[in-house]
C-alpha cells in the first residue's frame, strides 16, 4: 500500500526532533533514544516527532494535542471509517503500533528529491521515496515487522 504524507509537514516534525535536546522512547527501545518520526498506525495512519517536549498541534481546544502528518489514504478526518479502517488493516496490521524511523533517512530523502513523502507499507516492509523527475528512488527498511518493533533505513 502506498501512503502519501505531506512534505512541509514532515520537515516541520524532522526540525522538530533534530533540534530537540531529548526524546521519547517506544516501550520496546533500549539504550538511548535517537531523534527519529514515529510512524503510527493507530486510528488512522501518521508520522509524528519523538523529539521532548512534543510538538504542539497548537490546537486551542486541545492544547495537549501533538502535531502528526496522517497519511493521505488513511486520515480518518477526512475519511469515512469504513475507509480508513481499511487502508490501515491493509497496510499496517489490525494491532495498533509504532515503527521508529531515524531521523537522518529523512533527511537524505528530503535533500534528493521534491515532492511528497511517498511511503509503501506492507505487513512486512516499509520502503520510503520522494518522486522527482526520472527514474524512482526509494530506500527500504530492513529490521522488523511493521508494529512489531524499530526498523532502520536502507538502500534499496
């Protein structure tokens, strides 16, 4: 399943934990945390910032509300349940989890291509590109199952 995340949002949270002095962790991290964006799959699918303290939503009404990017294809504000639900049981599992990217696979595919985040979700891989003009680039993650654990960018 492929999944499109808004690019100036995915810069705002990649400023976000690179300029954070600390950073939360999953429940399954061990050692110190890196700066990295978590990609959520929990009602609806989303990147969000590890960085402490968490980025704002600034959202008046909830001012606790962290700011998250969802996915195009699985934004459950935008989508009717039955939708979303979907896009999510098929790309990311019936559990809710979270997958740690770092921080620095972003930034190389933020700095050779435009366009938005393009990422391709499976139960078993998670490859991340950006379009640009010519042949399509895109870096897998080798490690775990997603919403299994922490996975880590790598050529493709």
């Amino acid at each position: 399943m492929i999944l499109t995340f808004n690019r100036a949002g995915v810069e705002k949270m990649l400023a976000h934990t690179l300029e954070a002095k600390e950073h939360n962790r999953t429940f399954d991290t061990t050692g110190k945390p890196k700066p990295s964006l978590w990609l959520v799959g929990d009602q609806g699918i989303y990147l969000m910032s590890n960085g402490k303290p968490g980025l704002s939503a600034e959202d008046p009404e909830s001012p606790e509300r962290q700011f998250i990017v969802y996915a195009n294809e699985c934004n459950p504000d935008r989508m009717a349940f039955d939708d979303w639900w979907d896009i999510k049981q098929r790309s990311f599992g019936g559990d809710d989890g979270v997958e740690t990217i770092d921080a620095t696979s972003f930034q190389k595919v933020l700095r050779e291509a435009t366009g938005p985040l393009r990422m391709s979700v499976t139960a078993s891989m998670i490859a991340l590109a950006i379009p640009k003009p010519g042949p399509a680039k895109a870096s897998k993650l080798s490690g775990k199952t997603p919403s299994r654990g922490s996975a880590k960018l790598a050529p493709a």
